[in-house]
C-alpha cells in the first residue's frame, strides 16, 4: 500500500510523486508513455505545471490509464499544477486554473499551486526576463483567487511554490485558507532547516523538488547522485545514492517529486519505505556542506531585488 503524509486541509499526499517536468523538454508522446508506465509501477501522485506543457501529456495518460482499468477512478490519483507568474492577478487565476484543467481532462485537481512569488507581465517570452517585466505578486488578492478555485471546487487543496518564511508569513496574515503545500528545493545538499521547521509549525507540507539535484537539466547536477558521504551510506546499506536522498526527505516528513522516465528508476525511487536510516548515517547527512540549486535570480534574471530575495532565506 502507499505511503502517504497529510497535509492540514486533510488531504492525503502520496510521499513520492513523479515530476513531470524534462529539460530540455522531450515531446508529449515520450512524456505519456513514462506517466503510464509510472502508473504501472506504482505512483499515484503526478505534479505537473502550465509553463512545464505537460499538462495535456499527463490529461492523456491519466485518461488511458482509466481506460486500461491501471487505475479505477480519478480519485486514486494525486494531481497538482501550479499557477503561472503570467496569470498572477486576481482576474487571471479562474482562468488559468480552468485552462490547466481541460488540458488535463479533468474537472478538479488534488493540488494548485502558486509557482513562484512574482508576477511576470504577458509580454514575458523568454526567460530570464527583463526588469520591467517582474514584479513582486500582490500576495492577498491573488491567494483570494486561490481560495475561490477551492471554493468552487476546482481543486481540493491551495498552496505555493518557492516561497520564503517571510513570504508565508505574509500570506499566513491575510489568508482565510491556509497554504497546505510549499513546495520548494529540497534536498540533502539544500536541508533548508529553518524553512522545514517555520512550515511545521504552521502545518504547511513541504513538497521536495530536484530530491536528486535535477541531473541532466539546464540548472541541475550530480553533485546528490556522485555525493560522497551518500554513496558510503548507500554502499553500505545496498541501495544506490537517490534511494538514500529521497528517504532522508522522507524522514524530516517532506514529500518529493523525483523525475524519471526510465523504468528501472522510477521502481528504485518508490523502494525507499521497507529500510531507514541509522542515527549515525542522519548525523553525517545533516553535517553536509549546502548548496542551493535553483533561485529567484538564475530563473527569472540577475536584477538586485531577486538577489535580495535569495539572500532573505
Ligand atoms: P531519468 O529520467 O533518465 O531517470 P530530480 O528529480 O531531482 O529533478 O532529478 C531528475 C534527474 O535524475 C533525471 O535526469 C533522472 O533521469 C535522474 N534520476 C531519477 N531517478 C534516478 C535514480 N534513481 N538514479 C539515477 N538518476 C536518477
């Protein structure tokens, strides 16, 4: 049976989701064939975004998935998008949350996520983005939107993607729902500890993405897969470096989103719940040196605000 954590709206998070995501990106037929074969093997939880495109892909394969009977009803699936920076304005974020569910055949999603704390300008084609083109996101207004999808029913939990302590704080001062999700990079070359323990106490679920350092994307590397310290741990207990990253998560009660698209992987990365982690092993992961993979200014440009922002956490 799956291992699942709970968030505090009460929804049931399957604790290894499959990323959707591919960079560069490798075609929606490619994308389907690894989401039903994932379903074969066993995941339930899918997270996919509007700016990732791969929101029809996973709509299809969730589609014939039912229809090869993988999966009974839609309800057994875990599924979360995320709000693009473009829509980030009360009046976009109805439609937005509708465009990504007819593109994923569905009429309510499990999760909806605000991707990252700023509003980029309809102009925006590519990024990096000028300056002029990003702004901080009017937080109330738009979590307001957010509350109405849920209210409405269009999806069952709200949330948010790469937000800081002192963002949440912020939203935490105005919202009437609470977020039930941050989901943020997370892993163990970047523990985040100060923003693990201000969501739990606030009872926010951290989602981990890049759990294994993003390998082979434009951003990512294998400083997690080709850490030392973890592979003496993985050596010594038969399991390979990601097994090892993705039960650390698991063990500080993060949820993860690990991308693969290969069979024998996407197995390995499920195969993290019948073993732990020694005391010994926790010590030396927690003592090792932190890099932080992905920020505000290497995706939306080098401009001093987006600094200040990496700086804040
Ligand atoms: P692949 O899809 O070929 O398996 P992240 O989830 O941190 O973004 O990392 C995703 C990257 O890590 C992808 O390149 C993926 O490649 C690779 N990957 C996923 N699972 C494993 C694993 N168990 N061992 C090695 N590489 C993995």
């Amino acid at each position: 049976p799956e291992v699942t954590l709970s968030s505090s709206d009460g929804l049931a998070i399957p604790v290894i989701g499959m990323g959707t995501m591919s960079s560069p990106p490798v075609g929606p037929e490619i994308t389907k064939d690894a989401i039903i074969e994932a379903i074969k093997a066993g995941y339930r939880h899918f997270d996919t975004a509007f700016v990732y495109r791969t929101e029809q892909p996973l709509g299809e394969a969730i589609a014939e998935a039912l229809r090869l009977g993988l999966v009974k009803s839609r309800d057994e699936l875990y599924i979360s998008s995320k709000l693009w920076c473009s829509f980030g304005e009360k009046g976009l974020i109805l439609p937005a949350i509708n465009m990504s569910l007819r593109n994923l055949q569905l009429d309510y999603l499990d999760m909806y996520l605000i991707h990252w704390p700023l509003k980029l300008s309809e102009e925006v084609r590519q990024m990096p983005a000028k300056k002029e083109h990003i702004s901080p996101l009017d937080i109330k207004s738009v979590w307001e939107a957010m509350e109405e999808c849920k209210s409405l029913g269009l999806t069952k939990g709200i949330g948010v993607s790469n937000f800081t302590c002192k963002q949440l704080e912020e939203l935490l001062s105005t919202a009437k729902i609470p977020p039930a999700v941050n989901q943020v990079e997370m892993n163990p070359l970047w523990q985040q500890k100060k923003l693990r323990e201000f969501c739990k106490a606030r009872g926010i679920q951290v989602t981990a993405y890049s759990p294994l350092g993003a390998f082979n994307t434009k951003w990512g590397d294998n400083r997690i897969l080709e850490c030392y310290v973890l592979e003496e741990i993985a050596k010594a207990k038969g399991k390979t470096t990601a097994q090892i990253s993705l039960r650390w998560l698991y063990e500080q009660e993060v949820s993860s989103v690990a991308k693969s698209f290969n069979k024998e992987r996407m197995k390995q990365n499920l195969d993290i719940f019948d073993w732990s982690l020694t005391e010994e092993e926790s010590n030396k992961i927690s003592q090792l040196p932190q890099r932080k993979g992905i920020t505000f200014a290497s995706i939306f440009g080098l401009h001093d605000w987006l600094l200040q922002l990496d700086a804040e956490d």
